[in-house]
C-alpha cells in the first residue's frame, strides 16, 4: 500500500497546477534540461541574480525535472529575496514548495509550509487558493496514511473547487467560485478524493470522481494527452482494488499506451505507473506480460540513470 501511494502523490504532480505557477507547469519533458540551463544562466547574471521571480521560475522547473535538493535551494534563495511581498504570493510560494517536499519524501518539512499556506489563504478569503491547500494537504496526509484526516482535507477540496459535482442542481443555477478554477485543479481535487478512498477500502465509490475527473480531462486535453492517459490508468487502478479485474485490465494497459506516447523516456512518473501496472499483472497471474513490463522498467531505468549509476545497476552490493 505504501509504494501505491507513493505513485499516486508522484502521479498527481503532473496535472496539479495553480493560477500563479501556471506560466511554469506546462514542461515539456524533451526540453525540460535547456529550459533549466537557460534559466540557470539568467539566476547567475545581474540583475537576475537578484530577482526572486527568476529564482522561482528555476524552482519550479527543477521541481518539475526531480531535482528537489537543486529546487529546495532555489526556493529558499526566492523568498530571501522577497521584500514586502503580498500575502497570497508568499502562501502560493510556500504550497508549491510543500509539493516539492511531497515528491521527495519529506513529509514533515511539507506539512507546516502546506498548513501557513492555508492559514494565509483563509485570512485572506481566498477560496480557491483555499481549496487547492486543501487538496495539497489530502495527498500529504494520504502519503501519511491518515486516511479519516485525508479525506476530510480532499472534500473541502472538491466542496471548494468542484461543487458542481457535490450540488449540481444548485451550482447550475448560479455562479460558484469553481467557475475560476482551472480544469487541472478540478481534475486534481476529484482524483485526490478518489485515491483517499481507494486506499481506505472503498474503491467502487471512487470512480465516480474518476469518471468526472476523466470528462473535464476530455472537454480540456487532446485523447492522447498525459491528464487522460493519468486518469484512465487510475480508473483501472480504482477498478482492480475494487475487484473488477477485467475492466482493470483493460483501462489500466489503455492509460499506460497512452502515457508512453506522451510522456519522455524514463520520466520517473511513467516508471512508477509501469511498477505499479506490473504489480496489477502479478497479481492477476499475467506472468509473461508481467516479465515484459519487468524488463521494460530495467531498460528505462538504465537508460534514466547517469553513466556512473549504470554500473552499479548492473552490480548491486552483495
């Protein structure tokens, strides 16, 4: 259960997005490392060296790459050189920063910065950016197993940032702060919502949020796209822990074809689904498709790894 959800969080941190980062979050994989070159040039020179904005656009792009010691310092040498900031860029700062640390592990450096982020977007009467701290919170404490507290975070998430989807009827009829909210982060809320509930052992009420998830995905991203590639690898997810194994099957093995045309070779993302469809086919006693998936993931990982990794892949310690 673990290492599911440790591909759920890695997961999510492709389609979450927030209205001030949103110049940054659509990377290109292939051209992730120029961007990051480039961006390390500008951060070196004056006055870039001095700019804050810089400082965090390289954050976020080597967030996004998983240099998180690289992001970690970059972030912190941004809010150094803040002065008089407003409060909302500090909270956004401070929530995307904690999903750095999520992605890395570090959940107990994540969470205070996750929860000052809410604290100033509630003092602030910032519903949206409220909801979205709520939904950054649902996955650090699904990653925690605090499932009961992870729950409640992810429906004040979807209450916030979806309510079409809790109160259709009354949401239809008039204007919701949701009408502001991007698809990513109502797609990020539903799924939010559905993995909590995987993982607490209720997984056929979690694909209704799925498939809603996968509607805004389709009316937003083209059929071959990463959002949809992500949610219908999770809707098989949903539908194995579920025990349907034959829809799991089927939508399981369409998401990872999907996300192998639109995600870079080696993305570790794409390894984690690739482990977590492998461990699908052992499950379900598909030992000879569970063998290529195998030697699939060990390509990948040798091809992902430095030059001076490689050996040591190849010859572990005894």
């Amino acid at each position: 259960m673990r290492s599911s959800i440790q591909l759920i969080a890695a997961l999510l941190l492709f389609i979450v997005s927030s209205r001030t980062f949103a110049q940054y979050a659509e990377i290109d994989p292939r051209t992730l490392p120029a961007q990051i070159s480039a961006q390390q040039l500008i951060v070196q020179a004056a006055p870039g060296n001095l700019d804050w904005h810089a400082w965090l656009k390289l954050a976020v792009l080597l967030q996004d790459a998983g240099s998180y010691r690289a992001s970690e310092n970059a972030y912190r040498r941004a809010i150094a050189l803040l002065r008089a900031p407003d409060p909302l860029t500090v909270a956004d700062i401070f929530d995307h920063m904690g999903t750095m640390y999520v992605a890395s592990g570090q959940l107990s450096n994540a969470e205070p910065l996750e929860r000052h982020a809410l604290a100033i977007r509630e003092h602030q009467h910032d519903i949206l950016g409220t909801g979205v701290s709520h939904m950054h919170l649902a996955m650090l404490l699904l990653n925690r197993h605090d499932l009961q507290s992870a729950e409640a975070e992810a429906q004040s998430a979807v209450h916030l940032l979806v309510p079409e989807s809790v109160h259709r009827a009354a949401a239809a009829s008039s204007s919701t702060p949701s009408e502001n909210a991007t698809p990513e982060e109502k797609m990020t809320a539903l799924i939010d919502l559905a993995l909590v509930k995987c993982a607490s052992g209720a997984a056929s009420t979690a694909l209704t949020n799925l498939r809603s998830a996968l509607q805004i995905a389709h009316e937003t991203y083209p059929g071959n796209s990463i959002p949809v590639g992500y949610i219908e690898f999770l809707l098989g997810y949903a539908s194995w822990k579920g025990g349907n194994s034959n829809d799991a099957n089927i939508l399981m093995s369409k998401g990872i074809d999907t996300l192998a045309l639109a995600i870079d070779w080696g993305q570790p993302a794409y390894l984690g689904a690739l482990r977590q469809y492998r461990a699908f086919l052992v499950d379900t006693r598909q030992t000879i498709e569970a063998q290529r998936v195998s030697a699939e993931i060990a390509r990948l990982d040798r091809s992902a790894a430095p030059p001076s990794q490689v050996a040591a892949l190849q010859n572990p310690p005894k």
